[in-house]
C-alpha cells in the first residue's frame, strides 16, 4: 500500500520532461501549500518587484523546503498549517527530488482574521521545463484551527471572503497571460473551484486543469452556477474512498474519482495517506456505504433548514467549541476545555444533539463493519450499545459538569457504563 512518499522515491529522480505531470504531482503541489513559508518565499508584492529581473530571488522548492527545516530545528509542527501528516521526512523527499525541488515558488500569502473567521492562504509554483502549464496555483485548505472550520460551515449560507480572495488571485495569474493548473486539498479544493466559476470562457482559456481533491462543493442556493459548467472535463474531483468533507455540498452530475486510503474512516482525508501507483492513484469502486449514509443524513439536514438557521447553527456550534478557550481542534480534547465546552452543551438544541447522535451511530455502524472478523463480531453488541448511549453523552457530561464534578472522567464513566446496560 504506497503512498505519495513512497511515489517521491519511485518518480522523484525523473523530470516532468521525462515523466509527464500526473494527478498524483498535482496532489504534492496541493499538498505543499499547508506549510508555512511565510519570510521564505516572497509575497506577491515583493514577487512583482523581483519579476523585473526574471526569477532572481525567487526560491526553488529545495531551497523552501532546505530553509523551513532548518527554521524548524526539529520541530516541524508549528509551521504545519494542516490536519495532514506532513513531517520532516516528507518535506526533505519533495525538497530533495530532482521533480520537484527545482521549481520556483513565489506569490506566498497568508492571511488570518478570526474575528471575521477568514483565512486564506496561496502560493504559485513555476513548472519550469517539459510542465503542462507555466504554473501552478496552490490553495491551502483548512488547518487546525476553529477559524478554518468554521469557515467552512460558513459556506453552506454565503460567499467566504477566502472564496473572493481565490478568484482575485487567480485573476492576477491570468491577467499575466500565464496558462495555469490550479489545485487544493480540502477548502483549497473548494477554493480552486470558485476561482474559476462564472469567468467568461474565453478568460479560461490559460487555465489547463482545476483540481479538488476532497474538496467541498458550492451549494447551489448560495451560487447557482458551478466550475462543471466553466471547466467540463478539465475540472477533476478526487476523493477518498471514505469522503465526507469532499461531498458536502456535492453536485452528483460532476464525475470525480474515488481512490484508496491507507486510513480509517474520516482519517482518510488526509492525503498523504492516499494510495498511489508509479503514475496515478490506486481507484477504489465507489464512496464507503458508511460515509455515504453519513452524508445523506448532513445533507437531508441542510436541506431542511433556512439560510439563516444555518448561519444560526454555525454560530452556536462554534460558540460551544470555543468556550473551554480553545483555538483549534486539538485544544479541545484537554479536560479543562471539554469540561466547559459540555458546559456551554447543556443548552444545545435539540437539533444539534439529534444530529450529533446520528453521526454517532454511524461512526459506530463503520466500525462493526470494519472489523469483519471473530473479533469484530463479538463486540457487536457493546457497539450497538455505544450508539444508543452516544446519544444521551452530551447530556450525560453537562450534567456531571453543572453538579460541580472537577474531572471529566466521572462524565465518561457513565457513558462506559451505559454500554454495559445496553
């Protein structure tokens, strides 16, 4: 079961002059975009006064990839702005290949404002030599943070500037005269498609190919048209074989490819764990009936309420998140801040608690059949148990924290205990 690294090392020493550009490149370009190259890789700003000059100043991915290691000091995580598994061996493989390192980056920006919960973030990579276009146009997806997330609920009911600030960009990139392939992971999949919706098709004509892998859509009540109609075939969606975040908003008339993952469940996400040949992904059938099903039950549910419920969801389900103080996902697990966040849960609405409970029985459905042996079978029944129980654990904790319970094990502990009673 390979992987991009393990693609790095198989392609890694052959030009795109050798080998040509694949849609496995298209993802490590995609990929490249969550690393944090602020003061390594000039700004577009800065870009245009070095353009005078051609490309003096601008880095290669090696040099990038060789400077942010070395500003790391062994520490790579605080510069990885992503949920995927991006360490110092995968950086060192794509700096050091002779595919990738070579080819200048410029045109980084990131920006951040969580008061207005935006976040965007871009980079342009040149193709140099025997690429299938002069450039490559990058869009970072969500990271960690609550800001991300929220943003991308937020898409559900209205334009994101992230969304605006992607077209604009993209403009800047065509009104050079520069052909492109434009690609992102994630909300960066979701972003590279917005650039190009709604553009005249002769304003297209640069743009080679649009790739989301595992993107979000464009719900139709927020933008009526779609990059389907602007791109056809040269628009190309690629998903994990257990999406969720990739069929949000999901528009069945557009093809896209399933692929296989070396992760479980909604952990498949993560792109680096996406199985790869020497010149393409491994295809899988069709999308996960676990995920499907869990994506019928957020979709039926969007579908369901008006575009300021939605607005009204979002804002409490964010106000929950982040009253323990934390900032981004992995903050929340600490019992401080779940303690709070259970807390501020107690006033959830019944809405929120009825969906939650759905997700739950489904993650668990996943699970049983995941397991599929002697093993598997046996636990069956603590499964079914677990779903019913999953339902009632918001309550459950918000009244042990409200009865003045310090540790949040005590909330746990009763949940356990509800599977032996199931």
């Amino acid at each position: 079961m390979a992987t991009m690294r393990d693609y790095l090392t198989w392609r890694g020493d052959l030009a795109f002059a050798e080998r040509p550009f694949n849609d496995v490149d298209a993802l490590i370009l995609a990929t490249l975009s969550y690393l944090d190259f602020g003061g390594i890789v000039p700004s577009p700003s800065a870009s245009r006064q070095d353009g005078a000059e051609g490309a003096i100043g601008f880095p290669t991915i090696r040099g990038a990839c060789t400077a942010l290691l070395e500003k790391a000091s062994g520490d790579l995580a605080p510069f990885v702005k992503s949920m995927a598994t991006l360490d110092e061996e995968l950086v060192h493989l794509i700096g050091s290949s002779e595919r990738f390192g070579p080819l200048v980056l410029h045109d980084y920006v990131d920006f951040v404002e969580e008061g207005s919960s935006l976040q965007f973030s871009a980079v342009r990579v040149g193709l140099g030599e025997g690429g299938p276009a002069d450039e490559y146009v990058s869009f970072r997806g969500t990271d960690l943070s609550l800001t991300g997330w929220r943003e991308d609920l937020m898409l559900s009911f209205t334009v994101t500037r992230a969304q605006e600030m992607a077209y604009e960009y993209l403009t800047e990139v065509l009104g050079e005269g520069s052909s492109a392939i434009v690609g992102g992971h994630s909300k960066g999949g979701n972003l590279a498609a917005y650039s190009v919706a709604d553009r005249e098709a002769r304003k297209l004509k640069n743009v080679i190919r649009v790739y989301s892998f595992d993107g979000p859509g464009m719900d139709r009540s927020v933008h009526p048209g779609g990059v389907s109609e602007a791109m056809g075939e040269r628009f190309c969606r690629i998903q994990p074989e257990f999406s969720v975040v990739g069929e949000i908003f999901d528009r069945k008339e557009t093809p896209r490819t399933y692929v296989k993952s070396t992760a479980d469940a909604l952990m498949q996400h993560d792109p680096t764990s996406w199985e790869v040949g020497i010149s393409g992904f491994v295809c899988a059938d069709a999308i996960d009936e676990s995920a499907s099903l869990l994506n019928k039950i957020l979709a039926t549910w969007l579908d369901g309420i008006e575009m300021e419920d939605r607005a009204a969801f979002t804002r409490e389900l964010f106000d929950i998140l982040s009253a323990g103080g934390a900032t981004d996902l992995s903050e929340l697990t600490k019992v401080d801040n779940m303690q709070r966040v259970f807390a501020a849960a107690a006033g959830a609405s019944d809405e929120m608690k009825a969906l939650l409970g759905r997700f739950a029985e489904v993650g668990a459905d996943y699970a049983r059949r995941a397991a599929g042996d002697a093993y598997g079978k046996a636990i069956a029944g603590m499964q079914d148990s677990a779903v019913r129980g999953a339902r009632d654990l918001v309550d459950v904790a918000s009244r042990k924290v409200r009865s003045g319970t310090s540790d949040l094990v005590a909330a746990w502990s009763d949940f356990v205990d509800s599977l032996g009673r199931g």
